[in-house]
C-alpha cells in the first residue's frame, strides 16, 4: 500500500470518534447530499520529493486537506470552527500519525463562504504537512545480499596476455546489507 493512502487511512481512523460529524469520508469526490452536512472529506494534495541522505529513498512532503462542510442558517462559521477544533485537536496528538511520517503539522486553513447555490452551506479546508522517507520496496531477498566477481587477466604481465578478463573469477565478495561481509 502506497504511503499516501496509509497517511490517509491513519488521518481518517484519528477523526472517526468525531461527535459533531454525521459522515466522515475518505478521498470522496461524489456529490455529498446535505442530509449528510456536517461532514468531513480526507483528501491528500501536491507532493514534493527531494533525494534523502541515505541512498535509495526520498524525502517526500505531502499537502493532506481535512475538508469540513456544514450547514447552518445562523452561524455557519461557527459551526465550521466548533468542528476544526475538534479535529485540530484529534490530529496533534501524534506527530508522526504512528511512524508513518517524520513530521505531520498543521500549516493553515481556508474557508469557503461563497456558494452561490447555498448561502447557509460553507467549507473550511484545514491543510495540513506530512513529511516522510520513500524508498522502493525490495522484494524477497532482493538487495539484502550482494556477491561481487572480479575477473582478473591472467598472467599478470605486461602486456596482459590473454588482454582482458580469462573468464575465470580470481576474487569474489558478498556483502550482507544491514551485517558484515564475507570475503573468498
């Protein structure tokens, strides 16, 4: 499973206990009737990535949107903020939403008050930055162990006769990623 959608999946088990939404939907992007409203949409953004210091991953930084909707004919941004709260709160309990990320933080929101079909609907999109390390899976015992041959021409003269490799290897090593390293 694709990091993006752990961080997802890992946002959306953090806001299910949330009291004042009727759904909470995961990467939606149907038509929501209002016999839902309020709800909430968890939907991942943009993503960078940079070359890590170790060799075979990256640093990827990933925009994830908690998008709130709700309905109300007095106060709809108050009722907007009475739901961020709660998941403000939810989502800063752990900044590493269980080690799938070096850092998870909240960098902003952005409220919507202009539709023009619903005046008393609005949304307020709360945008938050996850940061963590990408490396392509390996596979079985793929890369965990690699054993290098080196063919050496054969007699050491000069100039080399035969002049080049003889076919025969002279010197091999398997190294052990993560351990030591065997010589032969």
């Amino acid at each position: 499973m694709h990091p993006r959608r752990k961080i997802r999946d890992a946002v959306y088990q953090r806001l299910l206990g949330h009291e004042g939404l009727r759904e909470l939907f995961n990467a939606r992007v149907k038509f929501t009737p209002d016999v839902y409203m309020p709800f909430c949409n968890v939907i991942t953004g943009n993503e960078t990535s940079v070359p890590d210091d170790e060799d075979y991953y990256d640093r990827r930084t990933l925009q994830l949107f908690v998008v709130l909707y709700a309905r109300d004919v007095d106060y709809v941004v108050n009722s907007l903020d009475d739901l961020a709260e709660v998941v403000e709160y939810q989502l800063s309990v752990d900044k590493t939403l269980g080690d799938l990320c070096v850092s998870f933080r909240y960098t902003g929101a952005d409220p919507f008050y202009e539709n023009v079909d619903d005046p008393e609907a609005a949304s307020l999109t709360l945008t938050y930055e996850c940061v963590y390390r990408w490396g392509r899976p390996f596979e079985g015992d793929e890369w965990k162990q690699t054993r290098i041959g080196f063919d050496m021409a054969q007699p050491r003269n000069d100039p080399q006769i035969p002049p080049g490799p003889d076919g025969q290897i002279d010197a091999s090593v398997t190294i052990i990623h993560g351990g030591n390293q065997s010589e032969s």
